[in-house]
C-alpha cells in the first residue's frame, strides 16, 4: 500500500516512519528542502527517543522515502495524509492556510481516486473545507476525479510516541463513506489484528475528539493545581489528596500531579482554539477559560515561591540553577514551557541563571540566545547558585548527590517544581525546600 504524508514534523514523520514499520510504502514531503536533504542523509529535525533508528531501517528497506514535491508522487498514493503546522492566530484559532494549501495541491494536480486523511490538529469543520478547496481546484481544470476526505487525529505523548503509534490505547477515524472506510481498514489493518480499537465515526466528532481529550487533560492538571495551592494554605498535602481521590475508579490515577504549569505544542495550543470555536459559535466554554487562567497562574507559582523564600531581600545579583527547559522529560519541545516563563521572571529580577536540561539546551539557546549560562551538567549549574529550581522531571535529576550540591551551592533552596523529592531527606541534609501543593 502506498501513502503519503505531507509535513515532517513531529507527528507527520513519526506517523509515517510507524506507518513504514508496518509494511507500508510511505513517501513523506515537506516543502524545507533542507529539512527533506538531511532527513534523506539520515538527520532527524526533532528528538524522539528510538525515531532516528526505525527512520534509517525503513529508509533501508526501501518504504520510506522524502521528497518536496507532492505533485511528482501524488498520483502514485491511495491515500495522502496532511500533517502540516496548524498554529494559533493572535485570537487563538487554529490557523488553516497550510491544510488548505495542501488541498489546493492535491485538487491541482490529482488524476484518480484518493483519500485525502486531515492528520493535523483541526476544528470542527475542517473536512468541508479541505473538500471545497480540492473541489474548486478540480473545476478550475475542468474534471471530475472521486475522492473521499477523512479525519484521524493523532493522540501521541512526546517522549513516547513511537509506543503510541505502534500500541495505541485507540485509533480514532472519521470518515464519510463506506468507500474510505475500507481504505483505512485496509491501513490499519495490522493495528485491528493485534486487537487494538479502532474507533470508525463521523468527521466532525473524529476532529473533535482530538481537542476534547487534550482539554479533559488539561482541565485535570489546572483542577490538581488549583487543588494544591488551596491544600498549602489550609495545611494538606496535594500528594496525599492525589492517592486519596486516585484511588476511586471513577476518577483514576493518571494526570493528577500538581506541579508548575503545563505547556508544549498541544495542551496550550488546543485549548485556546477549542475555546475559540466555541466562542464563534456563541457559546462560551467556561471550563475551559478557567482551565487556561489557573494554568498561567501557575506558571509563575514557582518565581513567587522564589520571592517568599528570600523575603525583603532583593533577587538582584542571585545565581539561580535551573534544572530542565523542555516542557516535560523525554523531548527537546519548549514551546509554552514553564522554563521560559520563569527565565523571563528572574531576568527581569535581575537574577543570574545557571541552566542545565539533558536535551533541550540547543533549542533553548535558538530560542533566547546566550541570556543565560548553558551548564555541562546538573552539578555544574548549582555552583554558587543562590537556590535551584527544579523545573522538569528529567530521570536523572531524580537521585542526585545532596551532599555535593550542599557544598557546592552558596545557599541550600531548593524548589521543587514537580514533587520528586523527599522533603524529609532535603531536611536532613541542611536544604530550605519548597514544592507544589505541601
């Protein structure tokens, strides 16, 4: 079966490589011709753990392949997935003039049957438009060419996408004909013998289940943080709390860890744009807008702690050590992470920083440049420092040598952004320590 995706970023290549996985002849395009000359070197644009190998596998057997043009190998594909960017407008709507530029591609230069599959993130809707733009094309040439339009949003954790891909709790399709249904059957046929879901609907639920699931996860993580600033003004414990309420099924134990704030490029992202759909339909989603205001106010709880444990004393001058930038472990993404707005903060307070993350300190310097000093390791950035600030749960950052970093810092703080430590422990070995909910 031959399928193409059209965009390399996070989800079209790890969707496509997971795709060449099984079986699958996948031609992946991306108008960055530079991109596409070093994914055919064998460079990987993004960090995902176990992605540069299975890419250099299939691109080995022959079922994977990279070009820049669409067109070339278009007619060639049973189905063309559109994975491109769709990024927030200063209104927070999901910008469309990629998914749509794809379709006009399509619609310019198609001559039989394909199913066009919208992969990125979309609102309702998305799929009428994405049909409309292939059709108007097709009348400007004159034909009649069938097609089916579909959507199959993605539901991969960064950090654990390729287990996502290949084991999924669902695979959600939404389709309008008994024609693509068959198709995609056909695709994922290798995930329905393995006994995985696939959830077959109508479009306009398939593209909104994407955005309902990632705004329920947000919303527990706002409600866990919102929870846990009342529990330290009232004397509980938020970890306490967690096991208490995790314990009933109708709840469960996933997604109820308080900490700074969420980020990356979909929680932010999807809800304001859900937010925003609902509003252009005259609606508004209370929920959420409260989700979203608990969420930025937590970003800047950690900066606030700061502030208490140094009481009258101004910050100007202090070296703060900052461990981890990305927005959670196992990925390099720092868009909407806790770390930027926290840089933002001490920089404006004067303040010096000292930072260090396994993986993302090269994004980090793409994004601010030399604004702070990039350490060789998590020792090496508490030298001196004034306090540290714990901001991703890095696995190495989880058993550190207290007694090293007492002696190499010039005043025991610490502030867990993310309750890994042992409060008790940090007491015993001379640390001021502060954390979220306690």
């Amino acid at each position: 079966m031959n399928i193409a995706i059209v965009g390399t970023g996070y989800v079209g290549l790890v969707s496509g490589t997971c795709f060449a996985e099984t079986g699958v002849n996948v031609t992946c395009v991306d108008v960055d011709a530079a991109k596409i000359e070093k994914l055919q070197q064998g460079e990987i644009p993004i960090y995902e753990p176990g992605l540069d190998q299975m890419v250099m596998k299939n691109v080995k057997a022959g079922r994977l392949k990279f070009t820049t043009d669409l067109a070339s190998v278009l007619n060639e594909q049973e189905v063309v997935f559109s994975a491109v960017g769709t990024p927030p407008d200063e209104d927070g709507s999901a910008d469309l003039k990629y998914v749509l530029q794809v379709a006009r591609t399509i619609g310019q230069n198609m001559n039989k049957y394909v199913v066009v599959v919208t992969k990125s993130t979309v609102p309702v809707g998305t799929a009428k438009k994405v049909r409309q733009a292939i059709e108007e094309e097709l009348q400007k040439r004159g034909v009649d060419i069938p097609f089916d339009v579909a959507s199959n949003p993605e539901f991969l954790k960064e950090g654990n996408a390729i287990k996502d891909f290949m084991s999924p709790d669902r695979v959600v399709v939404g389709v309008e004909s008994e024609k693509a249904k068959k198709v995609l059957t056909r695709l994922y046929k290798p995930f329905l013998i393995n006994n995985f879901r696939v959830i077959f609907m109508d479009i306009p639920s398939a593209e909104m289940t994407k955005y309902a699931a990632n705004s329920m996860l947000a919303t527990r993580i706002s409600f866990m943080n919102d929870m846990a600033n009342l529990c330290e003004r009232v004397g509980a414990d938020i970890n306490m709390v967690r096991a208490g309420i995790g314990a009933d099924t109708r709840i469960g134990r996933k997604f109820l860890y308080a900490g700074c704030g969420y980020g990356g490029s979909c929680f932010p992202k999807d809800v304001k744009a859900l937010i925003k759909t609902a509003d252009n339909e005259g609606y508004s989603m209370e929920v959420l807008k409260a989700v979203e205001r608990v969420n930025e106010r937590q970003k800047g709880v950690l900066f606030e702690k700061l502030q208490k444990a140094f009481g009258d004393e101004s910050l100007k001058g202090k070296v703060i050590a900052l461990w981890g930038l990305s927005f959670k472990p196992e990925t390099d993404d720092m868009r909407e992470s806790t770390a930027l707005v926290m840089i933002d903060k001490l920089l404006n307070a004067g303040c010096v920083i000292r930072a260090y993350d396994p993986i993302a300190m090269t994004e980090c310097k793409r994004r601010i440049g030399d604004k702070v000093t990039y350490c060789r390791d998590m020792y090496d950035a508490v030298l001196d420092a004034d306090a540290l600030i714990l901001l991703t749960e890095w696995k190495e950052f989880r058993l550190p040598t207290w007694g090293v970093i007492h002696k190499a810092m010039r005043r025991s703080l610490v502030i867990d952004g993310r309750n890994i430590y042992d409060a008790d422990e940090l007491v015993e070995n001379e640390f001021e320590y502060y954390c979220i909910g306690k």
